[in-house]
C-alpha cells in the first residue's frame, strides 16, 4: 500500500510538472510576467511560490522598453499613460517635434511613417500609440490598473467596440478641433473658424451618444476604466483648455466622465513634461 | 500491484478532469468551440474525443449570427470577409443605404451612430466593422482562416500595428479616393479633381512604406495572411475599378500582394451581392 501511495503521489507530481505549461501557451518568456504577484499569483492554483519567484524577478528588473516621443504630443501622451498605469519602467528618447526631427533621415529609418511614438521592446518594433497601448495592456495584462478584460469574450468584443468608435467617430473631429483652437494658438497661428464650425457639430453628434451611454455606465465599455476611455484623454486634455470645453461640459455624464478620467495620477503624469525630462535619456 | 496500477491510472484520469476547464479560461462556452475540428483537435493533446464532440456539435449548429448591412457597403464587406474566412453562418438583415435607412429612427434605435455594419451575437451587439472582425476572428480563433496569431504576444503586436496603420495611414486617403473616384460617378455625381489631386500623394507615401515592407514579407504583418491585410481589401476592391489602381500597379511587391488578397474565395463571396440576397433575409 505504502508504494501505491508513493507512485501515486508520483504520477500527481509528473502529471502537475505536465500540465503547468506557465506562458508557453502564449509564447511568453519569464520577463514578460506580470509583477503584481500577489493579485496574480492568486489566481493561479498550479505552483504558487514558483508564480510569486517570477513575479518577484520580473518586478525588480528593468523592462527595457524605449520610447521615442515628444511629452507635448497626444500619441506620445497616449502611450505614457498606459505604462504609468502599469508602473513601467522605460528609457524615453526624444524627438523634437519642434525642429520636425520625426521628417529627418535618422528618425525615418526607425519609422518610415515619421510619426512618434515608437516602443522598441528588444527586438520588436512598434509604431501607433494605440497598438503599443494595446500590447502593453496584454502583455503587462495583470499588472497594476486592468485596462482590458482578457477573461471574457464580450466584454473583450464591447471594448474593442468602443476603442474603434473613439478611432473612428471621436478622434476625427476632436484632432481637428484640438488642431485648431489649442495647437494652433500654441504656435501662433489663428484657428479658421470656418473649419471650427463645420466641425463642432459633429463632435457634439459623437458626444450626445456619449452621454446616453455614460447615464448607465461609469465608463465607455464598462464599470471599470479600461483602454477604451484611456484613448481619448490626449484631445479631451487639449480641448479643455479652449472653449470647445462646454461641449463636454454641458452634458452632465460626459462632464462626470472627463472629470474622472482626466484625474487619474497615471494621466497628470503623462502631461507632466518634468517627468519625462527627468528620466534617463539616450541619444539615438 | 494490480491496485497500485489502478490507483495511477484513478489518479491520472482525476488530473485530466481537473486540469481540462476547456475554454472556461475565456470565459467561452461550448457553442463558441471551433468548427474546423481536424485542425482544432489536433493541437489539443488532452480528451481529444470530447473536442471533436464539442466540434461536431459547433459545426453542425446555427451561430445565431445577425448582421446589419448592405451588401455594396465597403465595411460591411469588411465583416463578410471574415465570415466566409472563418466559414460562420449569419442573417442577412438589409439595411438599404439608398434610401437612407441607416439614419431613420428604427435603425438609430439599433445603432444610435447611424452606421452600418451592426452585428447581433444574442445579447451583445457590436458596431465598427474593424471590432466586429476582431471579435469573429478571436471567437473563432481556431477555425479555418487563422485571422490574428493569440500565440505570441509580439507576433499579436505587429498585427495590431499594421492594423492601426491601415486606420489611421492607409484608411483616410483611400477613403477619401474611393468616395471621389468610384462612390460619387456611381451616383451621377462629378469627382472633385481637387480634391483628388491633393489625395493621391498622401497615399502614394503610404504604399510606398507598403512596397519596402512587402518586398521582404507575403503580407503586411507576417508571411500570413492576417485581418491586418483583410482590413484593406474593401478600399483597394473600389479603388482597382479607378484610375487609382495605377498607384497599387506601378509597385510590384504591393501589386502582388493586391493580387494575392483579392483573389481570396472569401472576399470574392464577400463582393457577391448575390450571395447576401440569396441568404434568408429578415426584416427587422
């Protein structure tokens, strides 16, 4: 009797050694593992103290990640804000969108588009803010603030859903509205109104959907606050310092919404130029 | 030992129930289970008897689908493309563009934007062609076409990458050309050469980043084909019916790749209005 207990406890130990793949299913090494162990180490049954030696050497090491941006551009901002959320560490590099270095030649051979951000994560390269954010908040997925849900198809599907509709109904007139009457004025040039007009209505189409929404839901895709609303905090930022404000102002829920998004620590960080200039940085 | 063999085999069977939660981990349940079972099953080492039930039933069952749309809708075309790729069966429901049904309260009532694609999976409803895609492509993940790699993080970033460049680089001008060149003769109207004129440099920069890149790879993201090159098809299909088509032609890695993707079953289905109004129609 004495050895079936033995072989048996044997066959269990092969049989966890077996079936505990950790990462592998996603083509994850040990250095992408999340570091808030103690949240993610709970949700894993199989060999928690082997989760929390790997959790603990991933939240002591440098993550390696480069960005080159600029700490006054909205994609740049974008990305900033979902490694702060994160508590990522990274080493910015920065291209002066001043002097139009994101058109030189030592900027196009990092991205032939010559638009910044980049991430470079070792060998990989990524351009658009909204994709690195996206990698980012899969990869770092249990880590800190959860900016997408990976657990459920649906709710997966609703938070896509409203990230495109932020690409594609929100960003469009709210990047010519912050063009004209923030960057423009930042820069001394005056807005043309005519395009102002054409354009705030269309804003405001978005923005009535918006608030529907938000009557019934803390959040665009959800209760919680996820990659969704994070996307728009560049042009809202913006446009809360010109008059196009009451557009979101004069609709209770948007304002309740924008007051919270906008008030996040990990978002007055991304605006705040110090922190940027104050990290390491590298010539490139 | 006769016990003791039945105890390892008692013990092996035990840890095989437990550890096999199939796609319970997604939060998925077994009517989301792949159809292309030969494929699916095996790649699944365990019970590999009940994934082809699993399958089998998938397969033989009504997806319950509903897709708003129009059959001559570019992104509605988007959506059917991933249906055909992944072989899923779906309503058809007409939403007429010409007489502008998409803007008149019944369908507000179902999109409050007032756009078309809208897909209905029982009670989650999806808008933006790009998330709906993504969602049958994460849904049904394992089913004929391989859509998106959820294998590999940084394989998962690149496809989310050239993704959001075809929205936000390739899309604008292509949109802006296929509504001059081939939208607007459709419907008597006069393209707007100005218009047009001030376009085609702003995508002829965009191929020309696309040409460099397809010289070295089959499709934009990998040498597979992925929903990153899928995304484009809608514009390019309107665009080789224009004298735009020289742009994609006069780029040889870039025409073979249009090649390539429009030449897929799929989204030759895709373009078949036949095939939407053959389908069992709904009214709504």
């Amino acid at each position: 009797m004495g050895s079936s207990i033995l072989l048996v406890s044997f066959a269990l130990v092969v049989m966890i050694l077996i079936s505990y793949e950790p990462y592998s299913w996603m083509g994850v090494n040990a250095s992408d593992v999340p570091t808030s162990c103690d949240h993610y180490c709970n949700q894993t049954f199989e060999s928690r103290h082997q989760c929390y030696k790997w959790c603990e050497e991933s939240a002591h090491k440098d993550h390696g990640y480069k960005l080159y941006g600029y700490p006054y551009s909205a994609n740049t901002r974008r990305v900033l804000a979902v490694l702060y959320e994160k508590g990522l560490s990274f080493d910015p590099i920065t291209v002066d969108l001043r002097s139009g270095e994101q058109k030189k030649p030592r900027f196009l051979a990092i991205n032939p588009f010559g638009l910044i951000p980049v991430l470079v994560d070792r060998d990989l390269k990524l351009f658009e803010s909204r994709a690195i954010s996206q990698y980012l908040a899969t990869v770092h997925r249990s880590t800190c603030t959860q900016l997408l849900n990976h657990k459920s198809y649906k709710k997966m599907g609703t938070e896509t859903m409203w990230m495109y509709i932020e690409s594609f109904e929100f960003d469009p007139p709210a990047s010519i509205l912050t063009q004209e009457l923030a960057i423009k004025p930042l820069v001394g040039q005056k807005p043309d109104y005519k395009v102002v007009n054409e354009t705030k209505p269309l804003l405001e189409k978005v923005l009535d959907i918006y608030e529907e929404r938000l009557k019934n839901s803390s959040f665009l895709a959800s209760n919680n606050f996820t990659l969704a609303d994070l996307f728009h905090l560049p042009n809202i930022q913006y446009l809360m310092g010109t008059p196009a404000k009451r557009l979101f102002e004069n609709r209770p829920s948007v304002h309740r919404w924008v007051a919270a998004i906008t008030a996040r620590p990990a978002w007055k960080k991304a605006c705040d130029v110090k922190a940027w200039y104050g990290k390491k940085m590298n010539g490139y």
